[in-house]
C-alpha cells in the first residue's frame, strides 16, 4: 500500500487533477492531503467538491489547515475578514457565489469532519502546520497550533545537520515521531521546488498557490510526483502573489 502525502492545493483544481493522473492512484492506496484546500486559485469550491467525491472512491485522510479554517468560519457566520479576503480568501469567495445551499452546507460538514493530525503505526507524524508541546501532539495545549505553527518548520531547519538526536540540545519536539509530514510554510521560500526534509521534518508544500507546482511524497519511498507549475493552469489570476 503506499502511503501518498499531497500538500496544499489552494483551490489549484487543474493542478490535482494532473499530480492524480501522473500518481495513478491504485485502490491499495492511502492518501493523506495535508489541509489548505481553498484560498488562492478560482477553483475553492470545484476543490471541496473534488475531494468529498475522491475520498468516496479511495481511501483518505483529511487534514484541516489554516485556509480551511478561516474558509469554514465564512461559510459559517457569512463575515468577512480582511486578512482573509488578501491571503487568497476573495477567490474563494468569488468560487462559492453560484454555490447553492446544500452544496455550501455538505462543504461545511466537510470542514468541521477535518482531522487536526493522523499518527500511524510507523510512528510518522501527519499535520498541516505543527505543534509546540514538547511531549507531543497528544498533550498540545493549543489546538490551533496543528494548522498555524510555523515554529516546528523553522526549528528543523536551523539545526545543524550533524547534530544527533540523542544530543540534550537536540529539540525534544521532534525527538518524539520517527518522521513529520507538514505542508503550511511553502519550501519556495528556502529555494526549493521539491518536498524538502530538515531534520526529520518533511515539507511538501511546494508553494503550489504561487509559482509552484502541487506534489505528492509516498511515506515510505519518498517518491515524488509533481504536477506543473499550478500557475500555468489559471492565467491571468494571481494566486497568493
């Protein structure tokens, strides 16, 4: 069974629909998508309605992330934010204006129904952004940490490469899964352009609601699969620039 891992789609519908053809997804496999499924490209509620379908046919897991968060809380109370409406959240908008009720009522179930993080048997780590107790996920104080902490990702990379896990200045953060899987801080701003590891920090977003494309990481064989650049599917759209 492979264990597929998709980072941020950010309504890159064209983009998901490509990464899925160059995946070929089998029955046998498992695919975990790491949250923020909305705010950026034209195609938010196309995305929503993909995926409800998609986890229909195969087997899923649904992470919830920061975007998906505040996209909920809009369906919800119909008030916008500014600071949404910047970061991607008026294409969304725009996306869910012929949206009727009952299409806006199931995305919301399907909002509220997203995991805040999976733990597997391998003791990987599956979240959209991080946490900041050091025993864990299980003993987090602040739930909103899972979809908006950016600080788990900075710690990994500032390590020194060589630096042992069994060194007492080794952050006990990470000490506690064999492997984390996050998306949330786009690796485009470090250069890259494929899933990059620090420490034993995995980050597949590829920055796919800017100049990036989407990618898929398979858990055990850190395979990669990668759609084009999402941009190219949505001219003359902006995206998160």
């Amino acid at each position: 069974m492979r264990k597929l891992v998709i980072g941020d789609i950010h309504g890159g519908l064209q983009g998901l629909l490509q990464l899925l053809e160059r995946i070929g997804p089998d029955k046998k496999d498992f695919f975990i998508f790491l949250g923020d499924y909305v705010d950026g490209w034209s195609e938010a509620a196309e995305t929503v309605d993909f995926l409800i379908g998609f986890g229909k046919e195969h087997q899923c897991l649904f992470l919830k992330g920061n975007h998906d968060e505040l996209c909920e809380e809009w369906l919800t109370t119909g008030e916008d934010r500014e600071l949404w409406l910047r970061h991607g959240g008026e294409a969304t908008k725009k996306s869910y204006a012929g949206v009727g009720q009952a299409t806006r009522n199931r995305h919301l179930e399907f909002y509220r129904n997203l995991e805040h993080y999976y733990l597997d048997g391998d003791n990987r780590l599956f979240l959209h952004a991080g946490f900041t107790n050091q025993r864990g996920v299980e003993n987090e104080y602040f739930e909103k940490s899972f979809y908006w902490d950016r600080t788990l990702w900075e710690t990994a990379l500032s390590l020194n490469p060589e630096l042992d896990s069994s060194d007492p200045v080794y952050p006990p953060r990470l000490r506690n899964y064999r492997e984390i899987f996050i998306g949330h801080t786009p690796v485009i701003r470090i250069g890259k352009d494929r899933p990059h590891r620090a420490a034993n920090v995995w980050n597949v977003d590829t920055g796919a609601a800017f100049k990036g494309p989407l990618s898929a990481l398979e858990a055990h064989s850190k395979e990669v699969w990668q759609s084009d650049p999402v941009h190219l599917f949505y001219p003359g759209e902006s995206g998160r620039n």
